[in-house]
C-alpha cells in the first residue's frame, strides 16, 4: 500500500510540472484556420415594448390583467408611457367625519396582485434621435364626479399618489394631483433608457412586492374625501390625465 500511494504521487507531481511548464507542441501537420463572429445592429425606428412586470421570465413575461389600466400603443413613439394602472378606491359607506381611503391592488396575468404601476420605455438612444431625458406628470381636470348626475362631487377632496421607481429615474415625493400638472417620475439626460417601472406601492430586489388579494391596498395612492361631501348610491370618477414628455 505505501509503494502504491508514493507511485501516484509521482505521477501528479510529473502531470504539475508539465502543466506549469506552460509548453504546447503544434504538429507540423495541424491545420489552424481563424474565423470571426460578427453582429451589427441598425437604428431603432419602431417601439414594440410590451408592459411586463420587472422581474419576471423573459420568456414568460407576466403583464397587466385585462381592463387594469390603459396604455400607448403607437409603435412610432420611441419615448412612450406603455402602460399605467387605473385606481380603485374600493366600495365604503359615505363618510360622515373626513375619511382616507387606500388604492386597491390591480390583478397581473398571472392572477398577482400588486399595488398600481405604471411603465415607460425610451429607446430614442438607439436612434438619431439623441436622449435627453422626460418627465412624466399627471393632472386632473375636476375632482371625482358622480357618473349619473354631473352636479354631484366630492368638494375638497385630495388625490395623493407616492411613487417608487425602478430605475434611474427619480421618483417625486408625495405628489397631490390637481388641475396643475405635477411631475412624477422623471429622468435626467443619458438615464431613464430603456424601460423604467413606476409603482404606488413598494420595490424589493428590483421587483414590485406582491399582495396578498384582490382587496389589498397601498397607502401609496391615497383619496381623501371630505365628511358629508359624498352622496349615498352615487360613484364617483375622475380622469387622471399622464403627460410624458421629452426634457428640452
């Protein structure tokens, strides 16, 4: 047995030497040809990005679910807000004493739940078209309004929306939204490439943090409805305009 483990360790100190010793013979008789590989990518002149969750497989993307939110389908944009969740405050008595209601979550494909998110995709870096960067703001043009009688609103209320970005983009504080436009997401020159993701909800390894169902809520959209301003049987909408635009 101790004739036998001294052999094998000759052996492995003679494969050391020779590997050290770096030396590769090449044959008179090889044949050695070199080739190369190439790509060449062309500018970019369409935008087909498609809302997807961060995070998820590429080759089984999970996108919004049907009727969450709404988005900008035109191919020729290269700057565009390719989606953005509608929020839902839920269904509550009226308030007599002044009450802050939570946006609830919107289903994925996938039957997730997350808080309401949005997406922004700017491919012009891959044009002609140099990238200097966007904003991102949002208005109303009424406070929510019942949709059977046009007299009836919620006198005073106050839409609050806090965003966390995905990205390098720059989330604002917490933005009150009004008929003035405010911004909130925005991105300098040379940053917000590609696809940026928006969230009124929280972030955790570059992903949106799930919940639990369909009648989770986020305190990162909130709607503040002053007592005695609401009627009982009426909803209440409305339109939340989104201006992407290009920095000058």
């Amino acid at each position: 047995m101790k004739r036998n483990k001294i052999m094998m360790a000759s052996a492995l100190g003679l494969l050391a030497a020779t590997t050290l010793s770096g030396a590769l013979t090449t044959f008179a008789d090889d044949s050695i040809v070199d080739t190369k590989g190439k790509v060449e990518f062309t500018e970019v002149t369409e935008n087909n990005t498609d809302p997807q969750l961060p995070g998820t497989d590429p080759a089984n993307p999970e996108g919004p679910g049907a009727g969450t939110g709404e988005g900008d389908g035109d191919i020729t944009k290269l700057l565009r807000l390719d989606y953005i969740s509608n929020l839902d405050f839920g269904t509550h008595p009226a308030p007599a004493t002044t009450t802050i209601y939570k946006a609830k979550s919107v289903v994925t494909s996938a039957n997730n739940y997350v808080a309401p998110w949005l997406q922004v995709s700017d491919l012009r870096y891959q044009s002609a078209t140099p990238a200097t960067g966007w904003n991102l703001k949002v208005q109303w043009n009424d406070v929510p309004t019942s949709t059977s009688d046009a007299t009836k609103k919620l006198t005073g209320a106050k839409l609050q929306l806090k965003a966390a970005a995905i990205g390098d983009a720059t989330a604002s504080s917490v933005v009150t939204v009004s008929s003035q436009a405010a911004t909130v997401l925005s991105a300098g020159t040379d940053t917000g490439k590609n696809v940026t993701y928006g969230t009124f909800g929280a972030v955790s390894d570059g992903k949106f943090t799930l919940l639990d169902s369909a009648d989770s809520t986020t305190e990162a959209a909130t709607l503040e409805v002053i007592g005695g301003s609401a009627d009982a049987g009426q909803t209440y909408e409305s339109t939340l305009t989104w201006t992407l635009s290009a920095q000058p």
